[in-house]
C-alpha cells in the first residue's frame, strides 16, 4: 500500500480556508473529524484524509434544494 502524501497545516489551511490557528482549534476541541498525524512537535495530514474530509462536507445544491419543500 502506497504511503500518502504528508501535508503541513499551512498547505491543509490553504487548502480549506482557514487558518492554522482554525485547524489547531478543531485538533484540540474535535470539533471537526479530521484525522491528523503527529509526530513529537509535528502536526501533518494525510492528503487522502483531507479529500476525504472536503469530499464529506461538500453541499450537493440540488440535493439541498429538493429538501426544502
């Protein structure tokens, strides 16, 4: 099995929109499930985990609008 790429909090907050102050709040309140790797200091990513993340809290428009009726 291929290992992922590994990405820095500031390419995943570039990547969501966030900061990395916002990312740091979600790690330590688990306020959003994105698994993260850490190694002693180190915080990174796995690039499947963060498409997988953007993929799970991404709003199909025309599902949504068939829910408003």
């Amino acid at each position: 099995m291929p290992l992922s790429r590994l990405l820095t909090p500031g390419e995943v907050a570039d990547l969501l929109c966030v900061t990395t102050h916002t990312l740091a709040v979600w790690r330590c309140e688990g306020r959003y499930t994105l698994p993260y790797v850490k190694t002693g200091r180190l915080v990174r990513y796995r690039e499947e985990d963060v498409r997988e993340f953007i993929e799970a809290h991404t709003n199909n428009a025309s599902e949504a609008s068939s829910h408003v009726r």
